[in-house]
C-alpha cells in the first residue's frame, strides 16, 4: 500500500470527522436557540397562530426530530455517510415543512382564498356568514351564484329592484318556461322590454343562501346577463362595496 494511497485515506477520514464535528454544533445550536425561544415566550399568550400549549407541541416534535437526526448522523459512517446525511436531513426538512404547514393550515388557507379571489373573477370567499367578491377588470361585480342549484353568473346591479335572470340561465335553473306570462315591463341594454314574475326556490353566493326569493325571468335575447339585484341584497344583513371588495353579510 503507497503512502500516497495512505495519507488519502487519513485526509479523507479526518475531512468527515470535521464535518460530523460541525453538524453536531449544528444540532446543538439549533436545540439552544429552540429552548430559547421557549423561554422568551413563556406566559407569551400566542407564536403567531399557535398557542403556548400548541407552541410547546410543536417545539417538543422538533426537538425530537433534531434528536433523531443526530443519533442518525452518529451511527451513519463509511463511504456512503454523504449520501446518507443529505437523505437524512432532506426527510428532516420535509417534515419539518409539513408539520408548519399542518400548525398554520387555517392560515394558508386563507392566503389561498385571497389569491384564488384575485385569480378567478367572481368566486366567492367565504368566512363564516361573510362573503367576499372581487371586483373584476370590466369594473364589474361579477358573482358565480347558484340558482336552485344550478351555477349561474350573474352581475351585481344595485339599480335593478329585483334579481333578473335571462331566458338560458332561467332554463338552467329548472323554471318552467312555458307557464311564464311576460307582464312586467323592465329597462335592459337593449332598451325596454318585458319580463315574468317567479319566484326561486334558493339563491345561494358562497355560503349565504336565501329561499322563496322573488325574481323576473326576462324575455328570450333580451338580456345579456343574469343581474343580481336587490330582492336578494334586501335579504341580508348588510352589503357594501369597500374598494375593489363586495363585502356581503348574512343573519347569524
């Protein structure tokens, strides 16, 4: 065996022994400054979302996890420990990730609401009997509804006095159409025209429903959306249009 051959070894073997040296720091470090944070923020009420109770959960399951990690990095030697150790703490750092994830689920969640309201014009976001809209980029509310049922898009008009269905969403929706009698004179966009008085069964916007709504199905080609106007809006407990946001609010 060369003496070259020999130092190569020594050299190698002394490199991981450092590198073991540090990732023990490493888990130590990480372990005091955990604790740390534990006592600066004893009798501290909350961490963000969690309480203290849950806060401590969450310390004791990383606390374990950095434990676990260690006595692994400690028995992992040889050749392959590199390949070990990056699996080793890749799992740790997916954990970790999901257990956050699982702490703040209510939070993110609601992060993923606020973005899909941006995103997708006219969803609902719903918190508990309060429902927000986004304005869309026509300068519109536009608001996916459901119609007994049915998903219906419709347009906020305060002007309208009743909710105003066109002939295809009225259709969609399971009225009879061939019992309308067209008696009420209304104003569209095309100017005047006639429409018939039902009344639905439910109008439902993100988790608001109201029943026995009172409403007008507009003459075939006469209108070219569904219009959700006040017979509905007079039935909760407040609207307002705050910036860009409907804010709508139902009965407890």
């Amino acid at each position: 065996m060369s003496l070259h051959f020999i130092h190569s070894i020594r050299n190698r073997h002394e490199s991981m022994t450092k590198v073991r040296h540090g990732l023990q720091w490493l888990l130590l470090t990480a372990l005091l400054a955990t604790l740390l944070t534990v006592i600066a923020r004893h009798g501290g009420g909350t961490l963000g979302a969690l309480s203290s109770r849950d806060f401590s959960t969450l310390v004791y399951k990383i606390v374990l996890l950095v434990v676990i990690a260690g006595t692994a990095l400690t028995l992992l030697r040889g050749q392959r420990f590199t390949g070990a150790l990056i699996a080793t703490f890749t799992w740790v750092v997916f954990a970790l990730f999901l257990l956050v994830g699982y702490s703040y689920r209510f939070d993110l969640q609601e992060v993923a609401d606020r973005v899909a309201l941006e995103l997708v014009p006219g969803r609902a976001m719903t918190h508990g009997r309060t429902v927000e809209v986004a304005r869309a980029p026509s300068g519109d509310f536009g608001v996916n509804a459901r119609i007994n049922g049915a998903p219906v898009t419709m347009v906020l008009d305060t002007g309208a006095s009743s909710v105003v269905l066109d002939h295809d969403d009225a259709k969609a929706a399971g009225l009879p159409l061939e019992l309308l009698d067209y008696t009420v004179r209304i104003d569209t966009a095309n100017g005047r025209a006639r429409a018939a008085p039902v009344t639905l069964d439910r109008i439902g916007v993100g988790g608001l429903v109201e029943h026995s709504v009172e409403a007008l199905i507009a003459e075939p080609g006469q209108l070219k959306v569904s219009l959700l106007g006040m017979s509905f809006l007079n039935r909760l407990l407040s609207w307002q249009v705050r910036g860009d946001r409907l804010v709508l609010r139902g009965y407890p």
